[in-house]
C-alpha cells in the first residue's frame, strides 16, 4: 500500500536541499520499488507572502492525512519585522502543537571520515554516537502566559512561561527510556532542578519512571554542565533527555562535535511515530540560491523517515551506506571542506548520494 509524504520545502535553502531529498525518493521509488506518493506544500515565509498566514489550512490538513512529512526550513531576515503571531517559525511551532509531535530525536553521530572537521580533536570525538531526545510540545515555547506588556513607569516588560505537567515529562520519559534500551542503556536527564521549579519536578518524574526500565542507567545532570561536558568529553553520553529549550540549545551544540549543522536530521514524532523529518539547521539566507548548502542532513531525514514512521529500516541503511561512500569519495561541501577533499555544490552532492545509493543496488 502506497504511503503519502507531505514535502514542504519552506524558506531560503529549504527549498534547494528538499529539492536534494525528492530526487533521493525518487530513485528509491524507480529502483528500490518504494510506494510513496508526495505532494508539496507551503508553510513558513513563503506561505505568508502568499496567504497572509504561516500555516495554511490547505498545509495542515495534508499533514493531517501524510503518513510523513518531510520539511526544509522556514524564516529569514525578510520576515522579522513581523508581528510575532505571523511570523515563519509560528507556522513550524504551529505544525508540532497541532500534529502532537511531542518526541524530537536528534541523533549526533561523527562519520570518520570527518572527524577534523569537528571543531574537537579527533581522538575526543572519534566514534561519536550520540541521541539527543527532546521534548518538543511544552515547556518555554509554548507555555502561557507570555507576551509584552507596558509599565506604568513607561517601560516594557516581556515574560514567558516554563510549564510542564507530570503527563507531558513521563511521555517523553518513556520514549527516552525505551530509545536507550535500544542502544547503550544509559539515559542522562538534563535540568535545572537547583534553580527551577519546574525542572525539579521533571527529575522526579524521570527517577520514577527508572524504575520501569531497569536495565537502562539513569543519570541526572544540569544543563549548565552538560554543555561543558558535551565539549569536553561528549562520548560520555549515549542518550540525553531534556526539556524544549534545553534540547534546542544542547543539539545545536552536539551538531559542531560532528563537523557541522549539515550533517545532523531530525525526527519529530507523536504518539502513532506518524512524523515531521528535517535537518536541525535553519534557512541559511545568507547562501540561498547559490547552490552551496550542504543537502546532507535532509537526505539523513529520509533515512529517519524510513526508519521510524515507514517501516522500511533496510532502505534507511542504504541511505546511510551512500552517505558514507560519498564522504569516502572526498566530495565535500564548504561546511565541511577540508585539504585534499573535492569541494562540490548542493545538487552535485545529492546527485553522488542518488548515484552510490544505486551503485549500493548492485
């Protein structure tokens, strides 16, 4: 039965490294028999110039119905003048609320064959693996009340909200604990339990549900330290659970252990792993349109998409296999150049990607 994927390409690279991702699905559906069907659509900046809104109602509904979903990125400079409520990043934010999409897994895994491009000796980060879970749904970025007020001294006031009730922790708890099990069996609990409340009672949360999973290793560390350890001793880590803005902050970290932003995708999923797929980078306008953006991450998405919410792990593996001969071959975009390697643009990576991936067929 033929699977359906929402593709929405978004804002400044989005749509030069989505573009990457479609060829990938379209090689997998010639050669490899893959039954998807994909339709595209706008969310983001694009959709307000052309809507007047972020989110579309036409974008949500083919969500609704994909069996997956496969973004780009949204915002850019043009947009900020915005008020808040219409802003590109709302349609994003919009998207993960309405769809529940609650677990974000954010995998930082160095290929060898870059490790000096990771701003860390190599022999700190060599072999690497590391999964960042993130609680997607609650917390800072969607807590209420929040806003700007006027004072009556004549200044301004912005307050936002960190909530997070015991239902929200012990679900995501539970994907955390039950991704580990799969893994290392050790799971490491960010907070800021010595300052705030609300992470106080998210270690207690997660020290209960321990005892459900006892074959995995529960750690408890505060956000604070676990940046500094990320940097100075990441292979110490095998899952990490944290909060919305924690683990915004934390994987964006956990990216530069890898060499760059381009190499590390992303899953969103809910409770059904009906999912959102998308590189952790942002719009990059600064290179948009050039030709230059490293499409790598996005074709890394798919291979997430196939694993998580389509059922087709094999396919995934295969994905990961063109990666790494690609990288063997020494193509390498800017972000990623080193000496001796062959610098190559956007569409000429994901074309050696389609072209080991076939070769892989045989």
């Amino acid at each position: 039965m033929s699977k359906n994927i929402a593709i929405l390409p978004g804002d400044g690279i989005g749509v030069e490294i989505v573009a990457e991702a479609c060829k990938l699905l379209d090689c997998l559906r010639d050669d490899f028999g893959l039954q998807v069907e994909t339709d595209e659509a706008l969310i983001g900046g694009s959709a307000y110039d052309a809507t007047g809104t972020p989110l579309p109602d036409a974008t949500l509904e083919l969500c609704r119905e994909a069996d997956a979903i496969l973004l780009g990125a949204v915002g850019g400079p043009k947009w900020e003048p915005l008020d808040y409520s219409v802003r590109p990043e709302r349609g994003l934010l919009g998207l993960r609320a309405e769809l529940d999409l609650f677990a974000n897994l954010r995998p930082a895994i160095l290929y060898p064959q870059l490790a000096e491009a990771s701003s860390l000796k190599a022999d700190i980060v060599a072999g690497l693996d590391i999964l960042i879970v993130r609680e997607l749904t609650g917390g800072i970025y969607f807590g209420q009340p929040r806003g700007v007020e006027e004072l009556p001294d004549g200044q301004k006031r912005g307050y936002n909200t960190l909530v997070y009730s015991t239902a929200e922790i012990e679900r995501i708890g539970r994907v955390a604990f039950e991704t580990a099990q799969k893994r290392g069996k050790r799971l490491c609990s960010v907070d800021k339990a010595n300052v705030l409340e609300v992470t106080e009672l998210w270690r207690d949360v997660m020290t209960g549900l321990a005892g459900d999973y006892p074959d995995v290793e529960l750690s408890h560390m505060y956000v604070d330290n676990a940046a500094m350890q990320l940097v100075r001793a990441p292979k110490q880590f095998d899952v990490m659970v944290t909060t919305n803005m924690f683990g915004d902050i934390l994987s964006d970290c956990a990216a530069m252990l890898t060499g760059s932003i381009g190499m590390l995708p992303s899953a969103s999923l809910n409770a059904e792993n009906c999912g959102m797929y998308e590189p952790i980078h942002g719009s990059a306008p600064d290179i948009a349109g050039q030709g230059v953006a490293n499409p790598l991450a996005t074709l890394l998405s798919v291979a997430m998409m196939l694993r998580y919410s389509l059922g087709e792990a094999e396919l995934a593996a295969r994905i990961d296999r063109a990666v790494s001969a690609v990288l063997d071959q020494g193509l390498r975009t800017g972000d990623i150049m080193s000496d001796g390697m062959r610098q190559v643009g956007t569409a000429e990576m994901g074309d050696a990607v389609v072209a080991a991936l076939r070769a892989d067929a045989g």
